[in-house]
C-alpha cells in the first residue's frame, strides 16, 4: 500500500488580487457600487418620504438635543420639523397618490 502526500500549496487558490491597503478589488467593487447606489437613492426620492423616516429624524433630533431616548408615548414631531415638513409639502402628498412631489421652487 503507497500513500501519496499532497503538497498544500499546489491544491490551494491563487490569492484574490489586492488593491489599496490590501483589501480585495472585489470588496472595493462591491463599496462603490453601494455608494453609488445610495447616492441614486438620494437622488431620486425626496426627503421624508421614506416609510419612517420622519420618526427616525425626530429620534435623533431629540437624542442630539437631550441625550436620552425619547419616553413613550411619543409626544410628536419637533416644531422644527414640521416647519420642514410644511415648507416641503410633506402634508399635501404622502398617502396622495395624486399628488406630485415637490422638487423645486414652486
């Protein structure tokens, strides 16, 4: 009975290539195309009008402001926010679908 010894190096893959900082060019290429996808995002839908985003604003808002989490109940949206949302013509189009969406000056 023979026994046959492999050499590891022959079985294993040739390393993935490297760009900067010696992180894979694949990890690089997924990145950019995140970044370029979040940047279309950014692009194509106005602000708030994201399903729960006006709530994860106001979180943050009043995180930044307080340093705690909000207690619930909720009381609302800041003055400042609504101001923000008025002027943008939040009210007048979500849950409108006839109503177009302000993205300019009007």
């Amino acid at each position: 009975m023979t026994t046959t010894v492999r050499d590891s190096s022959a079985a294993a893959a040739p390393p993935a290539p490297r760009g900067p900082r010696g992180i894979p060019r694949v990890a690089w290429l997924c990145a950019l195309i995140a970044a370029v996808n979040a940047l279309a995002w950014s692009f194509f839908i106005p602000p708030f009008h994201v399903p729960d985003e006006t709530a994860h604003f106001a979180y943050i808002q009043y995180l930044g402001e307080k340093g705690t989490p909000p207690k619930h109940p909720f009381a609302g949206f800041s003055r400042d926010e609504n101001q923000t949302l008025g002027a943008l013509g939040f009210y007048t189009t979500i849950g409108n679908r006839n109503a177009r969406v302000a993205t300019g000056p009007r």
